[in-house]
C-alpha cells in the first residue's frame, strides 16, 4: 500500500524530506509497508518512521533498487539544488503576495505564485524557506497560515526580543564573572576586559541590573537573573556591586532612591514646566498687599525652602499675640493634575548628606513660594492669642500675602539671646519656655540629644566622610519647635470647632507620667523611645501622647510634606468658600494612597544617613569610640554612640560581669559593612 501526500504516493524510490532537528532533512524511500516508512537518510542512516512525519512534498521518483551509493548522490544533489534556490528566495515578497489573499493555503499554492511549472526542488525550497519564515507563516501540515501584518509585527518584535535575550545571557553571564573577579582583585573591570557586545546589548544589561538594583524583580527577571548570576555568591546586593563594578554606578550609589523610583535632582520637574510657569506667574500678577506685621523666619544657613515666620508681641495684660505666617503653595494649585500626582508622589523632601531633595519643584519650592525676605508671597497668617501663662486662647487664621524683613538664622538667634540683643527673640524664648513647661505638666517627653553634622569630601567617587558635633542652638531650636507645634495643634483645634476634616498625626497611647520632662541621657532615652509607638496619619484628632497635645494636625511644613500641603489647601479653601475642599472620605482615601508611598520615601531617610555613619566608622576603624549601655537584657546588650546616634549590639561576656544602664565603655570594630547595615565590635574597655 502506498500513502498519498500532497498529490504524490510515497513510494520506494521517491525523495522526501522530514523534520529533524527543527531542520529538513532529506531522504530516499527504500520500503514502504502499512503506512510504514523505511528511509536512508542523507546522513548515511536507515530508518523507519510513519509515512505520516513525512513533509507534503515529494519527489523525484527514482528507481526502488538504487544502491545506497547511487541513492546518497541523487539526494546530494538536490541538497544542494535545493539549498541554492531557498538562497534565492524572497520569503517576505511571498508573504506580500499571499497576505490579504486567503488565510492559510498548500504549498503548491504558494509555488504557483512564483513558477508556471515548479519541480520538486522548488517546491522543496519554498516550503524549507516558509517554514524558516516563523514569524510570517504557520507551518501546519499540509497547509501553510499566512499571519497578518498585526500578528508579523508582534512576532519580528517578540523575535528581536528574543534574539536579544540570548545574547544578553551569552555576553552577560561571562561579564558578571569578569566583574566580579576584578572585584575581589579591589578594583573595577578594565575597558579591555569587558567582552564585545553591541550597544543595544550594553543598554540592556545596564537596563535589567538598574531594574533589579530597584528591585524589580518580576517572575522573567528572575528567571534571567538566575542564569546571569550562576557560579556568583549569594549577596543581598549583586546587582548593585555588579553595577558599582562595571561602572555605570558610583561607588556610593543610593539604591533606596531606585526602589522608591524618587529622582534626587530637579530633572523630574521639567515635564511640568507650562504648569510650573503658570504658578510663577500667578504669584508675580496676583500679589496683594502684604501683611504689615514685620516678620521673621529662623531656619538652618543652608535652607531654601523657608516655609514659616513669626511676629510676636506681649500684650498689657502680659499675655502674648503671636503671629505666625506659613507658605502658601495651595495658590492656584490645580489637584489631580500632572504635577499634582508627581509631588504627592514623592510625598516629602529628602535631606541627606550628599544633597537635598526638594518635594517641590525648586522653582516653586525654593522659588516662588518660599518666604524670602523682602519678596511678596502667598501665606496663611494665624494670629494666637495665648494668656500669661502661655495657654491658648483663640485661632484667627486668614489667607493673606507677606513680605518678611528677615530671614534669621539658628546660630544668629543664639548668638542675639545670648547677648540679649534682641527684645522679640526674647520675648520667644520666654513664651516658648512657658509652652513647653506646659506640654510636659501635661505628659510630654522632649528628648534632646547631640545630631552629628556629617559632611562629604571627593563626592562621589573618593568619598571621605567627615563628622563633626553640631554647634549647640537649643533655645532658638526651641522657639521654632513649640511655636510650630502650636500652630499645627492650634490650626487642628480651629477646624475641630469649625466641623471640617483635616490630616492629623496621632499617637492615641498611655505613657506613664515619670517618663515626661527633657530627657538628654542615651539609656534615659532609650528607654522611653521603646515605649512609644509611630504616630498614624489620621483624620479623627486625637492625642498626640509623646507631644502631649490634642489634634496636631501637620501643616507648618507645607513646602516639604504633602500631609502639611494637603491640609494647607484644605484650610484655605475652608477659609474662602466656608466649606472643606475634601469630605472625611475623600480625605482618608488620600491619606491611605499618601501612607502607601510615603512608606518606600522615608526609608530614604531613615536609611541613608545611617550608611554614611557606617562608613565612617569604616574609615575610621582603628579608632576606639565612646559608647553608653542603654539595655543589658539578654545574650547581647545594646549601647549607644551618642556622638554619632547610632546603636550597636555586643555580646554580653565581651562587656564584663557588671552591666548597668548608663555605664560607658570604648569599644572597637573589626567589622563593618555600610551596604548590609553589618557592624561587628570585636573590643571593649570599661571607661
């Protein structure tokens, strides 16, 4: 019995081709039996398979009794005939003529197209071209389906993905390695040594390790990451040091700004520029009268965003009318825009040692609506009245424009309360005194404690930590930190009377009342901290137990918190239209969406800088260090570096028999790496 295939029997004597090895591959039919096929392949091989595996075209058709020689030569050279023809053809005119036409065709359809009268060769050669062709035809025995233009196009790109794929596993794998290994040498890979790739394939491996140093790790990353890092150790940040290794990084790189997708520098802002343009001009065209109350801000020599001053007087019944003027950047803001979404994406300013990052953009931020002294600028002034005694006894706040006569600054205020130069400077130290005593009477710790002033030197590729005591501004740090807890707490208290919704920080716990008072010992410190809990973004006011106030409701920092931004606007809509812009919902549902991203943003922050105390130490390791026992509970006990605010854990036995709270020693690392938080003491001497 013989099978019919494609118009033809096949039959012993007759070329016929099958797929091997994802490849036609030529045979000569020496036995046919029941749909059974004997073959000698072009290989020099017998063997049988079912006719059915046999390609839809066959032929020639030579003598059944051909010796194996004769059989080998007939099938070289229509190997050869066959390959240059495929050579000649053009699989996309094909593709070109067939498309439109019909959706799926045989073979000698598509053959009629090109020849009036094609042989076996031809149609051999079409049909090994078309199946070649995957991204245009569907080989589906015996027809051929014709993709259409949408289908060719996704699957050249899925092609070209692919094509890149494998060559970036190629190149990449083998670049891995040879960074890796110039790392353990201590240095970085050499130009020479990085292997030939084209520049797409540099793109895109720079690309994956940026993705996966943010950590962007999908199921197809990982998947290609565990084949690009085969034989590398097992390290939390691989993808980091590969890229501080080829380069592409700098030797500090922040990678908590890649996982929070939170751009350092301004570039970010230049997207929003018409939006940004508008506001500058609304504050330049509208500006009104300003408040004729002199006013003064107290912010640190360096700081741009200046978004609060003050004008105090004492009144004759020796009580006190305190004025207090904050940024305005709600003016003209337009919510749910394009330039909304992206600030309120970054949520907060960064500051860190190497830079600060404004939420705003810095034209706005730092530009148009910063309290600049002797420029006009929108604001919320807040009048307080407040008894002798330092106790609150009314809110008036009202939108309004200011221009500042003096923009002070921390050790300028110091230096005038040393001297007693300055009669409104000391009239707040004495009202800030009355308000803090006040919040204490009612419950409030105030923890004080040295903040090291870290500076960088060869930023960023030969970095040198320097650290130094910040210069000591406790009463003028004083007057700006009660006169802004009781705005924000005074402000909280207006909208509570008021009946509308604003944000509030909440901290709704018991402290026990000997915790309370100024606390400036590390195991006095400790010991509190550990009984509180983070304060919770809200919109019920309730108490704030570590401040000891009642509906403290951000908004002194406007320019540098979108909760204090947020309920900036909320206020002076309430302020013009009698009514909140936002109800409790809507307001709680931006607070939840502003908690989510604020969580990624403040890792920043709180992370960062404790890298560069590592590092430091690192740089500094010989060195022995001033540490305090703040907890000596359990194998290891923790201490305190009050000089540089950090805390270490030491094995117990290391620290001799007698512990106790507040004891100091020396100690020593032998080990400390900045990038995996790992910090070791390996010595310690009672002091």
């Amino acid at each position: 019995m013989s099978l019919f295939k494609e118009g033809r029997y096949v039959a012993p004597g007759n070329i016929v081709e099958f797929m091997h090895g994802n490849q036609p591959q030529l045979a000569f039919v020496m036995e046919e039996q029941s749909g059974k096929l004997k073959l000698y392949t072009i290989n020099k091989r017998e063997t049988k398979m079912p006719a059915a595996r046999v390609l839809p075209w066959v032929g020639p058709q030579y003598s059944a009794s051909a010796s194996r020689q004769e059989m080998l030569d007939y099938m070289v050279a229509h190997q050869e005939k066959r390959g240059e023809l495929q050579a000649g053809l053009d699989t996309m005119e094909i593709w070109d003529l067939a498309q439109g036409e019909v959706e799926k065709a045989p073979l000698n359809w598509f053959a009629g197209l090109l020849w009036e009268e094609p042989d076996a060769d031809h149609i051999s050669a079409l049909g090994r071209a078309m199946i070649a062709a995957k991204t245009h035809f569907k080989f589906q025995p015996p027809e051929f389906i014709i993709y259409t233009k949408e289908k060719v196009e996704l699957r050249l790109q899925q092609q070209a993905e692919e094509k890149a794929h494998e060559e970036i596993m190629s190149v990449g794998q083998d670049l891995f390695k040879k960074i890796w290994t110039a790392r353990e040498s201590g240095g970085k890979i050499r130009p020479d040594q990085i292997p030939d790739m084209s520049d797409e394939i540099a793109e895109g491996l720079k690309s994956f390790l940026m993705d996966r140093v943010a950590g962007l790790n999908e199921d197809k990353s990982n998947k290609m990451w565990s084949a690009l890092r085969k034989g590398l150790p097992d390290h939390p940040h691989l993808p980091l040091l590969l890229a501080q290794g080829w380069g592409i990084v700098h030797p500090h790189h922040n990678y908590l700004l890649d996982e929070a997708e939170y751009v350092f520098d301004d570039s970010w802002s230049a997207a929003h520029k018409d939006e940004i343009d508008r506001l500058v001009k609304a504050v330049e065209t509208k500006a009104g009268d300003p408040c004729p109350l002199p006013m003064r801000s107290i912010d640190s020599a360096t700081t741009k965003d200046i978004d609060d001053a003050f004008n105090l007087k004492r009144r004759e019944d020796g009580g006190y009318t305190l004025t207090i003027a904050l940024a305005r950047p709600c003016m003209d803001w337009d919510f749910g825009s394009a330039l909304d979404q992206a600030v309120m994406n970054r949520g907060t300013s960064v500051y860190l040692p190497e830079g600060t990052s404004h939420m705003m953009p810095e034209a706005l931020g730092i530009g148009a609506f910063s309290l600049f002294s002797g420029e006009v600028r929108p604001a919320l002034v807040t009048t307080f009245e407040l008894d002798e005694h330092g106790i609150l006894q009314s809110v008036t706040p009202h939108i309004s424009w200011v221009k500042i006569t003096d923009n002070s600054t921390y050790l300028a205020v110091e230096q005038m309360l040393e001297e007693g130069s300055d009669d409104e400077m000391t009239l707040a130290f004495e009202l800030s005194e009355k308000l803090l005593q006040e919040r204490i009477k009612h419950g409030a710790i105030v923890i004080r404690r040295p903040e090291p002033e870290l500076s960088l030197q060869g930023w960023p590729q030969q970095t040198k930590v320097l650290m130094s005591a910040k210069e000591k501004t406790t009463r003028a740090d004083q007057i700006i930190s009660e006169f802004m807890i009781l705005a924000n707490s005074g402000l909280g208290k207006f909208a509570e009377e008021n009946d509308f919704p604003l944000l509030y920080r909440t901290q709704d716990i018991a402290l026990p009342s000997d915790l309370s008072g100024i606390v400036t010992e590390p195991h006095e410190i400790y010991m509190r901290v550990r009984q509180m809990v983070p304060p919770q973004m809200d919109t019920v006011p309730k108490k704030h137990a570590t401040l000891a106030v009642s509906g403290y409701s951000p908004i002194t920092s406007p320019l540098r918190r979108y909760a204090d931004f947020i309920n900036m606007a909320q206020l002076c809509h309430y302020l013009v239209e009698e009514q909140p812009k936002w109800d409790t919902d809507e307001l709680k549902s931006l607070a939840e969406n502003l908690q989510l991203r604020l969580q990624s943003v403040i890792k920043i922050q709180r992370f960062r800088p404790r890298y560069w105390k590592l590092l430091y130490l690192a740089q500094n390791r010989k060195g022995w260090h001033h540490a305090v026992v703040v907890d000596d509970n359990g194998p290891l006990a923790t201490l305190a570096m009050p000089e540089i605010q950090i805390n270490v854990r030491v094995p117990r036995p290391m620290l001799g028999d007698k512990l106790y709270p507040g004891q100091g020693f020396q100690i020593r690392f032998n080990k400390i790496d900045p990038l995996t938080n790992e910090l070791r003491v390996v010595e310690a001497m009672e002091e």
